[in-house]
C-alpha cells in the first residue's frame, strides 16, 4: 500500500524529530547565553582585573571564567547528556551532545568597554553543529539558529551581501602580531592594504562570532579569520548558513584536510550570492603558506 501522505513517512518522521531536537538544544543555549548575559552586562564598564593567558595581546577576566561555569551548570541541568568544550574550562562531562562555548568572544573590548562583545554557543551531535546562539547583551541582539533557520531576536533573518567588492564591507582580525610572525610583517601588512584599497570598507571589531553573526543578518558583506578556535565559530557556521550565507573553512595546515568547519582555525564568510576576488586571492595566498610551513612527515 502506497503512502500519499508524505508528512507520515519514516524520513518525514525522522526529520521533524531532529528539528524538534534541535530547536529544543538552541532554546537551552538561549537560555544559557541570556542567564549569563545579565551580570556580565552588570559588569561591563565596571572597574575590573585584567589576567593575561598566552600573551598580552590575550586577555581573561574573571567574568569569563564566572560565565562559564554558569553556562555550564545551565546546560547540564537542562541536558544531562552533555559534555562542554569551554574557551576557560576546557573539557569537562562525557555526554553525546558537544556543547562549545565561548563565555565572552571579544575579551579585550569587553574589559575597556568597547560595545563589541558576545556569548557564543553551539552544540554539536554526532559532528554536526545542530543548534547554535550567539548574544550581544548590550545591544540586546540575540543571533539563534535550529537546524534550518536562523533568527535575530525570534525572527527569521537572510543573509545579503552586494555583488562588487568595491562597494562591500569587509570584517576581519587580519593581521594580528601572530600574523606577523607566521607571515613576516611586510608580507602581512602588503595583505591588509590590498584589502583596504579594494573594499569600500574594512573593519576590525574584535569578535569572530558577532561579526559573522552580524554578516548572518546582512550588516555586512564579508567576513575573514586566521586565527580561530571552535567556541568562537560552532555557532557563527550554523548561523550564517542557515541565513543563505557561505562558510568557507580553513585548515591552515593545522587540521587534516576534511575536518568539520568549525574545527578549522581559518575562514572565509560571505552573505548569499558574494564572492570576492580580492579576498579570496589573500586567504589563498595566507592559506598555502601556512601549509608550507608545515613540516613533512
């Protein structure tokens, strides 16, 4: 016997369950991300003590470490069958849903009191990121995605990007003093003001995760990055893809080729329908010489 009504299929079943699944992860990490919003927001432009990790160019504060364990606790309590990646904490629980967590993407801007500054988090089955939030408690834009759809603020938003990269604004960290290093500062700096020549416009805020959040709602038209880790871009993918933009992953010689893009420590972001020469010719160029110093087997 044939079945006309195609809702009732097994796949049709399977797939609204995974969508019911994963709108039920992503309002856990709305509330996760909301929960830790407000005293972060208390604590923005307060008096604060700045901690360093790797260098100085590296800034923790102990609202960082503070957000993160209430994150976690939110997540646990609400979804048992957790583990959770955090930037602070690393690993901690052994569930089947990965959470990856970044407390505060945008450490530096949120100790000055720079208005650039967000909660991202994502949870990850099976490989998969299936929910993802990113939030910005000081302008109160919450960036959400299920397994199909993207959302500002409850609302389904689309990615938009305009077509010349003569007219479009760029957002990247490109470069950094580690690009330096990696690149040589001549090299690095040639990179950047091909950049800035070609687009109308080049900014540098200071999150991965807001700024491709915000390429998600089409405040922008492109994004770059060399330097990422997965709490700072699970959400952002998900986000951007699910609004029509494209992802873009990286190796940078540093994951096998293949890894999952929100494991890849680079990337490439574009609203629905951009592709810009320019840049692409520099993540290239950044691309394959990282490779090449990658030493042989």
């Amino acid at each position: 016997m044939i079945n006309a009504n195609p809702a009732a299929s097994p796949q049709a079943s399977d797939d609204e369950d995974r969508l019911s699944r994963s709108r039920h992860l992503m309002r856990i990490a709305e509330g996760a991300a909301r929960a830790a919003g407000a005293p972060l927001l208390a604590a923005f432009r307060s008096d604060m003590t700045v901690d360093y990790k790797r260098d100085l160019h590296d800034i923790v504060t102990i609202h960082d470490r503070n957000a993160e364990i209430l994150i976690r606790d939110f997540i646990f309590d609400h979804e048992p069958n957790s583990a959770m990646l955090g930037e602070e904490g690393g690993q901690v629980g052994s569930g089947e849903i990965q959470w990856y967590v970044d407390p505060i993407d945008g450490t530096a801007n949120f100790a000055r009191g720079l208005a650039f500054w967000c909660i991202s988090i994502a949870a990850v089955e099976k490989g998969a990121v299936v929910a993802g939030v990113i939030y910005d408690p000081v302008a109160n834009l919450l960036f959400s995605s299920d397994a199909t759809r993207a959302y500002l603020n409850g609302e389904v938003i689309v990615s938009k990007s305009v077509s010349e990269e003569s007219r479009a604004t760029l957002i990247t960290g490109y470069p950094v003093s580690r690009d330096f290093r990696l690149d040589g500062r001549v090299v690095a700096l040639s990179r950047y003001g091909d950049l800035v020549e070609t687009f109308s416009t080049v900014r540098r805020p200071g999150s991965a995760a807001l700024s491709i959040a915000h390429l998600a709602a089409g405040f922008a038209d492109a994004a770059a990055g060399f330097g990422v880790n997965a709490w700072d871009v699970a959400a952002a993918t998900l986000i951007l893809k699910n609004a029509g933009g494209r992802y873009e992953p990286l190796t940078l010689g540093k994951v096998p080729s293949g890894s999952a893009d929100y494991l890849c420590p680079g990337y490439l972001a574009y609203g629905a329908g951009a592709d810009y020469p320019t840049l692409n010719r520099v993540a290239e160029a950044i691309s394959d010489g990282r490779i090449a110093e990658v030493p042989k087997p």
